[in-house]
C-alpha cells in the first residue's frame, strides 16, 4: 500500500466540513451502522504482516455510530455521529431519518437475471425429479425452446405482467438495480419486445435496469444446423436494437452446446463497433476459452465460471473483469463442479454474486437466499457475498456510481433490522429489510 493511500485511510471519517455545507443536505440519515463497502473505509485493503496495513484493514468498510449527509440524490457526505448532531437543529424533522444503530448497506444489485420471459417450466421441474432426462424434454419441445415459443407469443403487456411480480420480489428484499437480459426471443421483434419490457419495468418502478442484448443465447428451431447463418442476423440486429435505445450491454452464451468462441468474436466486434461493454455466459459445462475471450476485450464480466482454468483466471485479472458466480444454476441442477474460488481469490478478481433468475435452470428471486447458497455451496465468506451484490455487482454492470456508500456515489441504500452484516448471508427465508432509498428518496419495500 502506498503511503498516500495508507494516510488517507488512518482516518476516514474526520473530514470537517464548514457549517454551510453540513447544513445544506436534503437529507441526513443519522445513528446508523454501515457497511460502506468503500476503500476510503478500509473495505478490500490488502493485510500483511505489516502492522499499518492490519490496521487499514476493515471488514465491510464498515462504520459504527455514522450518518449520512445527502444531496441532489448523491451521497455528499459520510461521516460520525457526533460530527453532524451539532447541525441537526437547522433541519426539519422531515429530512431525518433516526435508524436507530440499524444497520444501512449499499441498495442491492442483481446484476445476472433473465427475469423477462414467457410462460411457467414447473412441469420439466416436475419430470426431471420423475427421472426423465433434460435431453428427452428437449425432444419433446421442452427446455429453452418451451420459453420461446411461450415469450414469443406473450403480447407485451402480459410479457410485463409475468415479469413485474418477479422484479418485486426483488424490490422488496432491497434490490435498487438489476441487470435484465435479452435471449429468450431468438427474433428481431420478440428480443426488441424483451428490451422494451425490461425498459418500461425500470420507468415504472425507478430503479436502475441495465438492458442486456443476449440474442446468442441458443439456436432457434428454424435455424436448425445453420448456427453461422443464425449468428450473422444477431449481429445484424444489434445495431437496430442499439440505435431504439435499448442495449445498454452485449451477452452471450459461449459453449459447446451453444456457440462457439468464433460465433461469439463476430457478435463482440459489432459490440465495439457501437461501443458497447460485452459480457459472457462462460465455463458453465466445459471449458472452451469463453473467459479468455471475454478478457481480450476486456469485458465486464464472465459469469457461471465452473470449469474456470487459472491460465484464464489470470486473463481475467489483467483486464479487470468481474467472475459473476451463480448458485442458483448450480442448485437447480444439482451441479458437482464447484468454480475455482481459491484461484480468483489468489488472483485477486473481484467475485460478484446473482441469482440468474430464468425459468429453467434457476427460478430464484431472492438475492438474500443467493447470499446465503454463496456461502453454503461455494464457500464465500458472508462479507464476500455481500460485497458481491453490491460494489462488485456494480462493478460488473459498469456502474461506478454505485453500490457503495461513498462521497460522490448515488444514494442509494437499503436499512436492514440485523445485528451485523453477516445476518444478511446467515438467516434464510427471514426479510430484514425495513426499507430502500432510491437516487435519495426513501420508499417502503412492503
């Protein structure tokens, strides 16, 4: 650690501010505990055997008996107690808020769903636990196709509908923004209707949705043994989609049941064409270089990870791209292959955490239960599944402007009823959450 870096940390919170500015916040939060996630707190500092840097070190970036000045919908201040009582008798009681020693987070951020789609797969649940196999489904119409021919039948308002009960639940457990996914169409209209769906969700309920192109997702059936042909039209797609205002990312699914890492290149270079942040679905049954691919264009994240090698760890840690890991889909399919996790953390790559929400391999809408199977099933740490839905979810949809409670970052936050950030991993099926701030304004979750 350097010595800039180091003096800077000793001391977090004792920035004096003069009394015209610690007067002038539209609302200060008071009394609280937070998990800041933020390095100026100590959050992610490296630890040696250097007595200094121990010292730096702080679990959360988390701070006790703090508040929270805000203005203009951002964070303008962070600091103690006591540094703002003094002021407190210039405000109105309206803009107050006392938690009460609750402890406020960053606003959550599931930053891998698929959660526009069409129609209900509860019957392949049902037959697989019967003994029939994925591939017989498949046969049989079922599988991904199944939600295909269900999303590209759905007008849009029942498309919106179906999805708006699975971003509540969402909502309520302190998501205040989410990344939704494109790829369930596999047509120029059905993905447009997708996009639009997912833009009109975010309107409604004002919270931030990153929009996701995923038209590689699978082949359609009338592309059947023509995947090349099939990829030229995504590619022709994506710049009529980005022109309407509706990509905000490209994804895809590079495997060897899906496409290829060439397919996958073709699509990319329309991405940069257009100067569009790309992502991937990697690694998730075999491992063909998805990761590596990802990295060379220095992408946001590369999600799923299972059969990660570390030659591609590496690649990923040089160009700063965020593993995206996905309980969820390994719960449901009763996965063995555990991610390489000692390897990211060895490598130092940021680990986000999400839970896939899509109506095959991972129905889930809980980003606290994500957590919790973060820890169970992978061995993450409770401070790493958190950090996970929050800095480094941000990090991995390209938002530097949250998930983190630091000066200059959009305020918003969740308040949570628990004893210590850890609850939030470790309690399963209890909902602490007492309410959520969006760009500043506080909204009731329940």
């Amino acid at each position: 650690m350097n010595e800039s870096k180091n003096s800077v940390l000793k001391n977090p919170t004792e920035q004096m501010l003069d009394e015209s500015t610690m007067t002038s916040f539209d609302h200060v939060i008071i009394n609280a505990n937070i998990a800041t996630f933020s390095v100026q707190h100590g959050f992610g500092i490296e630890t040696s055997d250097n007595v200094d840097n121990q010292a730096d070190s702080n679990p959360y970036g988390q701070l006790h008996h703090a508040a929270i000045g805000i203005k203009n919908g951002k964070i303008a201040w962070v600091g103690t107690q006591d540094q703002i009582t003094a002021h407190l008798p210039k405000y109105q009681a309206s803009q107050i808020t006392d938690v009460n020693d609750k402890w406020i987070t960053p606003g959550l951020i599931d930053c891998h769903t698929h959660i526009v789609y069409g129609g209900n797969r509860s019957n392949e649940f049902e037959a697989r636990l019967q003994g029939v196999s994925y591939q017989d489904i498949a046969a049989q119409g079922g599988g991904i196709v199944a939600t295909v021919i269900a999303t590209r039948a759905a007008s849009i308002e029942s498309l919106f509908a179906q999805s708006e009960k699975r971003l509540l639940a969402l909502i309520k457990e302190g998501v205040t923004s989410i990344e939704i996914k494109s790829g369930y169409g596999l047509d120029l209209d059905t993905e447009r209707k997708m996009l639009t769906v997912a833009r009109q969700l975010g309107e409604k309920y004002d919270i931030h949705v990153s929009t996701t192109y995923l038209a590689a997702h699978a082949l359609p059936p009338e592309y059947k043994n023509r995947a090349d042909d099939y990829i030229k039209q995504v590619c022709e797609w994506l710049p009529i989609l980005h022109s309407e205002g509706l990509v905000d990312a490209v994804d895809g699914f590079c495997e060897n049941i899906a496409f290829s890492t060439e397919q996958i290149r073709r699509v990319f270079e329309v991405a940069r064409s257009l100067d569009l942040p790309v992502k991937l679905h990697s690694e998730q049954l075999s491992d063909i270089g998805g990761s590596a691919l990802v990295a060379e264009y220095k992408g946001l994240s590369s999600d799923h990870l299972e059969h990660l090698s570390e030659e591609d760890i590496k690649k990923m840690a040089a160009s700063n791209t965020v593993a995206v890991i996905l309980p969820g889909a390994f719960y449901t399919l009763r996965d063995t292959k555990l991610p390489p996790i000692e390897a990211l953390r060895k490598h130092q790559v940021p680990m986000a955490i999400s839970t896939d929400c899509n109506p095959g391999t991972s129905p889930l809408t809980s980003l606290l239960l994500t957590m919790n199977m973060g820890c169970t099933l992978f061995y993450l740490t409770p401070e790493e599944v958190l950090a996970g839905s929050t800095v480094y979810a941000a990090q991995a949809l390209g938002l530097s402007n949250k998930g983190k409670v630091e000066v200059g970052c959009d305020a918003d936050l969740a308040l949570w009823d628990i004893a210590r950030p850890a609850d939030l991993a470790y309690q399963i099926g209890l909902n602490p959450v007492q309410g959520i701030m969006v760009q500043g304004q506080w909204r009731d979750t329940i």
